[in-house]
C-alpha cells in the first residue's frame, strides 16, 4: 500500500464531520480536531475523573504535558488521526469525547485510543466517534486498527465487543489486552 506524504494542517478534512445525537437526544457534533482545539483538548482531559484519565492514559497524570497536547492536536490526518465531540457551550465549544489513531511503521495499523467526559458517557458518543474513527481510516488505506486496553476496564472491554474488536492478551503481560480489528 502506498500512503502519500504526510498532509499539513491546511488540509483539514472538513468534510469529515457530522451532527450527532446522544441516546437520550441531546445534539453534538463529530468533526476533525485542530490545532486551535489545544486548550480544550486540555481542558477536556483534566476534566476527566481521575479513573478515566487513568484508563485513557494508562498512568495517573494530573497534567498533560505542553508536549502531549502538542502531538495530540499537531496531526496529519492521514497516519494520525483524531475525531472530537464538541456541544456548544454558551457559544464556545466544548469537547465531551475524543477518539485517535497513530500508525504504526508500516503504516497500514494504528493503535486507537478514546474517551468520553464521564457525564456523557454511556449514551452513545464513545460508540459514534468509535464507527467514524474506523471509517476515516478504511477510507485512508488503512488495514487494521487495534488498541491496548487495561484489563481491568470491563467497561471499554464491553464496548470494544460492541464494535466487533477481537480481543487477545499480550505475552508476558496479564494487565493489558489488545483489541483489534481488520478493516
Ligand atoms: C469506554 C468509553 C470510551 C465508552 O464510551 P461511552 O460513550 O461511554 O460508550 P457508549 O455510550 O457509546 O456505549 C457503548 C457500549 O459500551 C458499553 N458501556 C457503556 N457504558 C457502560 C457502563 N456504564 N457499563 C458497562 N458497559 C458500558 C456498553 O456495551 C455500551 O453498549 P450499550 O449502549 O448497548 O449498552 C468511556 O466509558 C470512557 O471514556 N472511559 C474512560 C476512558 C477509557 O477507558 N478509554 C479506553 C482506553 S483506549
């Protein structure tokens, strides 16, 4: 597979965006993070609970570094991707859910991450930034995504059920598995 060079910021994939509603019918938006998203992207991730923050970063961090955040929004669209979920807040926007990809060296798997605020998790905006998320890479040429998940997190091991991820343990390590799906 030949993936072309890697985009700049000027060629934000605006069309990839969409109007969304939670299960319990409240409307946000699905749209391509940038890079004036930095604050909130911060805001969003100190916002988590401390148990989500760890489950999403694997680690108690307190603070995302300048640097994190950097490569969180500094993207190229292509072999790193990430999908925000934004409401209007009072006329600004506020993220409630983020999912990524970052390609590995062959370029064709990426290692997927997610999370959602904790007051608007279990309504579907995990699962609707999950299915975009895999569309945006099938359309990019990619074959397959996985992610590393604790496994102690039944909650995201249920979810990952639910996107039809198959799931198997890593060697040499009983706390993380990998969930994995071809494209
Ligand atoms: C895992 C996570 C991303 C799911 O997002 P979400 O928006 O809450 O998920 P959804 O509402 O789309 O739920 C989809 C499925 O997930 C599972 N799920 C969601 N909430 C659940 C809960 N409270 N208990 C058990 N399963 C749950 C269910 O299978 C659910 O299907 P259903 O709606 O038919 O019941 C979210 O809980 C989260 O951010 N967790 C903390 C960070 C994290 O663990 N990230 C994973 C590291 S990669």
């Amino acid at each position: 597979m030949v993936l072309a060079a890697p985009l700049s910021a000027a060629d934000y994939p605006a069309q990839w965006q969409r109007v969304a509603q939670t299960s319990d019918g409240l409307e946000y938006r699905i749209r391509p993070i940038r890079l004036e998203d930095a604050e909130h992207d911060k805001a969003f991730i100190m916002h988590l609970s401390e148990e989500s923050r760890y489950k999403r970063l694997m680690g108690s961090i307190r603070e995302p570094s300048p640097q994190l955040i950097e490569r969180f929004v500094h993207i190229d669209y292509q072999h790193n991707m990430a999908f925000v979920a934004v409401i209007d807040d009072s006329g600004a926007e506020q993220i409630i859910g983020v999912a990524r990809y970052a390609c590995g060296p062959d370029e064709a798997d990426a290692e997927f991450a997610v999370a959602v605020a904790d007051v608007w998790q279990s309504r579907g905006v995990g699962m609707a930034l999950m299915r975009f998320l895999f569309e945006y890479a099938r359309a990019q040429g990619l074959r397959r995504l996985y992610g590393l998940i604790l496994a102690s997190n039944f909650r995201m091991l249920d979810f990952t059920r639910k996107l039809e991820l198959k799931l198997s343990s890593l060697p040499g390590d009983s706390t993380i598995l990998e969930a994995a799906r071809d494209l």
